[in-house]
C-alpha cells in the first residue's frame, strides 16, 4: 500500500515533521510518498529515512524546486 504525503509550501522542519508522523500510521513493508518544495527537506527526510532503517525506493526533482521521494517502511 501506499501513502502520499503532499507538503508542498511548508517550511522546514514541517515536512519531516509530517513524514515522521505519516510513517507511524502504515504498516510495515508500506510506502510513504512525500512531496515537498523544501530544500532542505532534500538532505534531511532521506537522512531520517536511513538513520530509522527505512529504505528510500524513489528520490527525484519533479520541478525547479519541487521533490518527491518514496519511503519504504521497515
């Protein structure tokens, strides 16, 4: 199953805030889809993914400042 997550507009941290939330509602083996516009969010999200055992299965710019990666739950 999949879970799409747009935060399109906030500012960071929100978005991490929000993938960190969204993760504890799909179960393992789900994937959460995050798009963002947050740069910084760029370094960060696949950091937490990693740093919490999570597996990045997509990561790609979808616009001048847009993003969306795909995070496989552990």
């Amino acid at each position: 199953m999949q879970k799409k997550l747009a935060v399109m507009g906030m500012v960071c941290p929100f978005p991490l805030v929000e993938a960190k939330q969204a993760i504890e509602e799909i179960h393992s083996g789900d994937e959460l889809i995050v798009e963002f516009d947050c740069t910084q969010g760029t370094e960060s999200i696949p950091r937490w993914a990693a740093e919490a055992g999570h597996e990045v299965t997509n990561f790609e710019q979808v616009g001048e400042a847009a993003w969306t990666i795909t995070i496989k739950k552990k």
